[in-house]
C-alpha cells in the first residue's frame, strides 16, 4: 500500500505526527536514519517521502544522519519518487549563510553576517563589528550555541573557553551576526505548509535564544510563568497572532516556493525602527500545541491535509 514515509532522526518530534496521522486516518512510516542502507539495485517502496531531518541532528548523537539522507534522497528522485523538503531544502538547514545567501539574493534583508572557519577568523572579524553582536552555529538548532556579546574581549574569553569548543558548529564554521535590538523582547515565526502561510507566531525572547516550539514554556501554572516570563503568564512565551497581514508572508511564499521549500517555519525581527529582518528558515518545523489550543488553529491538519493530497496525487500518476 502506498503511504507517506517521515524521514527523521528523532522520534521524539515524529510521534505527534504520528498520533495525528492516525487519529486521521492518513497511512505512513516511519523511515528513521539511525542506521540503515541503500541497496543499489532496489527500488523504493511505493509513496512520498517527507523529510524532517534537523541541523541539530548532533546533539542527539545522530551527526550523520543529514549525510545517509542525501544518499537516500538520490536514490529516492532516481526512482521518481516525490520527496517533500528533499536534497535542496536540507542543504539550506544545514547552513545559516546558505540561507542568507539565497535571502539577501531574492531581496530579503537579512542580519549583517561574516562566516568565519575557524577561532583566529572569529576574533579577526570580530573588529569590524560594533558591539554588540551575536555569534551562532553555521550549523545549529534550537538556539545551541548563539551567544550575545557586547565586548570583543568578552568574545575573546568565550572562544578560547571549553564552553565554545562544545558548543561550536560541529561544521567548524561561526557566524558573527550584527545584533538587531527590537523595541520589545519578541521575535514573529510565520509557518508555511505546500510553500503557503498558515498562521504567524509572537515568540518571547527574553529568556534567551532556546525557543523551540516543540520543547519550550513547559511551565505548569500561571504564578510560576510569572517568575521566568516576561510577557503575560498565561500567554507563555508562544502565541499565535489571530489577523497577521504583513506582506513578508507573500513575499515568504514565493521564496519558499522557488527554492523548493513546501514546509517550514520562518522567523524575523523588526529593529526599533521597524525595519524587518529575516534570519531563520527551520525546514523541520514543529509546532507549540499549547498556542494551538489557545488559538483554536492549527499547522498539523493543514499538513495532514496536504499530505494526503500528495499521496493521492502519486497515486493516481
């Protein structure tokens, strides 16, 4: 039978998919890269694929697994089978500058950024920065890893520490970012399904730059948030913007659409001048289920939906 296969390494961010796919009865598999092989002279079971490999796939002992995806990919598009956030999408995960690159070339501002291969570059092109400034995994996830710095001596001391050696780009290559202050602790995440706007996200920063959706603001009562949140506590840190019309959306989809992106999360910041920058495009989306619920709108139907209508659609070809 055909079904939609899930690429991934982490089953953690898999089972939501899965209790949703059943619930709807939308027939799948896991495809899980922990280990595995490519025959050759296979063929691929009959279906579409849906990657949600992950940049931060090394953190969970899976630094590898990107790299066994694109040798499933190519074996995948060798037999015509249609691969959702394939080869090119995971090339843009796993590197900031490549998104930057492609961003800055489609005329989206994106941060001031210099990559730098290596501890001497990061201290040499430190000094063209006015403090302060951000430095960020060329390869990362979550957050792990970005650090504010408002000296070059500060910089100076977390480089040569044991803390940057764990948590550097396990490409070797860090991004010194020009920090961009907001009028407010708080950052937009719009999320895209089939390259299209589903609904945008206010994001509290204000306790740092961890903010995954799927881990974050677990925090069980109100007087609690109140200690660790900056913004109302019975908000969290997520919440889901009901009437979001800024024309960065549009302009988000046709830029999705022509680097082949169908599924993603997209985020900016707005300077206190209101000029707006993007600086992420996370092609594993996940989505925060308690803003969900307090919305009343959700990312995981439309995607279900979406699914479905790609697999009836190979089906029927």
């Amino acid at each position: 039978m055909s079904k939609v296969y899930i690429i991934h390494e982490n089953n953690q961010w898999f089972e939501p998919l899965a209790k949703v796919f059943t619930e709807n009865d939308l027939p799948y598999e896991s495809y899980y890269l922990e280990s595995g092989s490519v025959d050759l002279n296979g063929t691929p079971p009959e279906g579409i694929f849906f990657s949600k490999m992950s940049a931060s796939s090394y953190t969970r002992n899976h630094a590898h697994s990107p790299d066994f995806a694109f040798v499933v990919f190519a074996w995948l598009e060798a037999h015509g089978r249609r691969v959702i956030n394939g080869a090119n999408v995971l090339r843009l995960e796993l590197s900031k500058m490549d998104q930057y690159i492609r961003l800055q070339n489609a005329g989206i501002n994106v941060p001031r950024a210099v990559a730098c291969f290596g501890k001497a570059d990061i201290l040499k092109q430190a000094k063209n920065f006015k403090a302060p400034f951000i430095l960020k995994p060329n390869r990362g996830g979550k957050g792990i890893g970005v650090q504010l710095f408002r000296s070059e001596q500060q910089l100076k001391d977390y480089v040569n520490s044991e803390k940057f050696d764990a948590e550097k780009s396990i490409d070797d290559i860090t991004l010194i970012q020009e920090y961009i202050e907001a009028s407010e602790p708080m950052i937009t995440r719009m999320e895209f399904v089939g390259s299209k706007f589903v609904y945008a996200v206010r994001v509290d920063t204000s306790q740092g730059f961890e903010l995954c959706p799927a881990e974050a603001c677990r925090i069980d009562t109100p007087a609690k948030a109140a200690e660790f949140c900056a913004i109302d506590a019975d908000e969290g840190l997520f919440r889901i913007l009901p009437d979001f019309k800024d024309p960065i959306a549009s302009k988000m989809e046709s830029f999705l659409a022509s680097q082949q992106i169908e599924v993603a999360g997209v985020e900016f910041i707005r300077d206190k001048s209101g000029k707006l920058y993007v600086y992420d495009i996370n092609t594993n989306t996940n989505y925060n289920p308690d803003a969900e619920k307090k919305a009343g709108k959700s990312a995981i139907p439309v995607l279900t939906s979406f699914l479905r209508k790609e697999l009836e659609a190979s089906t029927k070809a």
